[in-house]
C-alpha cells in the first residue's frame, strides 16, 4: 500500500517550483489566482524569472528552490511550474529525508513524471499527474484539467469512465498506476527511478515526437522487460507526431498497440491524459487503481 499525502484543505500553503524551463511570474499569475481561489496560499518559488539559457536557474538553483519546498512541514503540496526539460538533471541532487517523514503532494506532468515515477519507486508515496501551472488560464479555468485535479487535491476518491476505442483489449484489472510521458521513462530506464513493473497498470502519454522514435522507446520498454508482466496499460495522447520523408508506415497507437499485442492484459488506448491541456485529466501516481475495459467504455477508479 502506497503511502498517501493529506489532503489539502482551504487555508493550506501551497508552492511553485520550476525544475525544467525557465519561466516569468506573468505566466502563473493566473494560476496563483486560481488557487488562491481554491482557498489556497500560494508560495512562489525563487525558479520563477530566473533564466539559465533554456533552464529556470542553474541545476544547483533549481534542486535547491525544489529541496526547501521538500523540507518545509508547512508546504502542504508542490506544483511544478511547467515542463520542457531538466528536472532529471537536479533529481540525484535532492534529499527526501524530510519528505518522508512529512509527505506531501507533487504536481506535474510531461517532464516532472522524473519526480513522479522516483518518489513513488524510492519512497512509496502518492503524486499527481496534472495540469501545470503554466497551462492554467481563463481558457482552462472551467476544464476537465482542473476539475480532476482539484478532486485528487481534495477528495479521497475518483472514479473516470470513456469511451471505447478499436484498439482496446477488454478485461479487468488492479495495481499500483505508474507512468507519465513515453520519452521521459525511456530517459529512466536502468535507473533507481524506474524499478519493477510487474502487477501495475501502466500509462503513457506523449508530444512532438518521431514516430520511429515512438517504436524505438517501445521496443527499449518491451526488452528491458517494462511490458510483459504489467497488469494493465493506459496509453493516452500522442499528439503532433512527426513522419521521416519516408514513411514509418503506422501510427502512434498502432506502433504502441503492435508492441503488446502478445501480453494478455487489459489495454486501453485514447484516455485523455497528456498535452492536451484542457482534457488532461488528472490520475494519481502510485495509488492502487482499478482498470476495467469492456465493449462500451473504460472505467478506472482510485
């Protein structure tokens, strides 16, 4: 059983922290409102405005800004910024001694599934896979993103259901859900950060990626023996897709589904998790999922 972070309540200081991309205060002023709203207090973390060419601080900066919001029993719960890249070059770097002695929640997506998929494999605690600060606007104020989110931020439970898809496999299961963008868990592989997948329900989700790419990281999951023991998958966006001159010749999903067309669990495909902000249902990392896939629709519970 994985180790679950209080729930938020109104009054609860919250923080956010850049450990990728550099990013402006402008940017989140309207999520810091929008939690504020929640009836939460927001920190902002020292990352924001700083620049080191694409990065939100040097590596020191930014594990630094990351390791004080770990260790403060009054942050309640971590928001990452935004995604882009770097927060697999501080995670070595961050001491989770006080974290989890007073667990709390981590919020992100894209490349934060560094964090997510590390503090579940080292420590056995919950984080949430959601909309970021960065991606929160007047647009998305009403969305499904948020709406899931705050439901994992304060309430106990979740149940989701979707429609079915020509590539799902039908069936029933249960385990631990692990997973977050494709490209970021290839960047694990054969680390401390990515351990055991037997029993649990994987999810994938990815952007801007070649489709060749797509099989290569597949079949790298598939021989490091990611795939065949799982209890289930989730894959879900795939979204602007790039093609060579000459074509690969399938799509994402088909690259996806071809790689565990031979494992005999459930699968379901075209789940709105990923960059596709608005629709970017919220899941929680690590927590014991139920997965049941049948001619009509999908249903996962947490």
């Amino acid at each position: 059983m994985s180790i679950r972070p209080e729930l938020l309540s109104k009054k609860d200081k919250v923080a956010i922290v850049a450990t990728a991309r550099k990013i402006n205060l402008s940017e989140i002023d309207y999520s810091i409102k929008l939690l504020s709203s929640w009836g939460l207090e927001v920190v902002v973390g020292k990352t924001i405005g700083l620049e080191n060419n694409q990065f939100a601080g040097d590596d020191t900066q930014r594990a630094e800004d990351i390791q004080g919001f770990l260790d403060d029993k009054d942050i309640k719960a971590i928001f990452c910024a935004r995604g882009g890249y770097g927060s697999v070059r501080i995670i070595d770097k961050l001491d989770f001694k006080e974290f989890s002695k007073h667990p709390k929640c981590i919020i992100g997506y894209s490349d934060p599934t560094v964090l997510l998929m590390h503090i579940y494999f080292n420590l056995n605690i919950e984080t949430i896979h959601g909309i970021m600060p960065y991606n929160i606007n007047e647009d998305s104020s009403q969305s499904l993103a948020l709406s899931s989110l705050k439901e994992c931020l304060f309430e106990k439970t979740s149940h989701r259901e979707y429609p079915s898809n020509s590539f799902n496999c039908k069936g029933k299961a249960k385990g631990d859900l692990i997973g977050g963008n494709l490209s970021i868990l290839y960047s694990l592989l054969g680390s401390s950060s990515f351990g055991e997948t037997e029993g649990k329900i994987l999810f994938i989700e990815d952007l801007d990626e070649y489709l060749y790419h797509i099989d290569r990281i597949m079949q790298a999951l598939k021989r490091a023996g990611k795939l065949d023991k799982l209890a289930g998958l989730i894959v879900g966006e795939f979204s602007l897709m790039h093609d060579n001159t000459i074509p690969f010749g399938k799509t994402a999903y088909e690259i996806i589904f071809d790689a565990v067309k031979e494992y005999n669990y459930p699968k379901a495909f075209n789940i709105p998790i990923g960059h596709i902000e608005e629709k970017n249902i919220a899941f929680v990392v690590g927590r014991e999922t139920s997965l049941t896939i049948d001619n009509d629709n999908v249903i996962i519970e947490q």
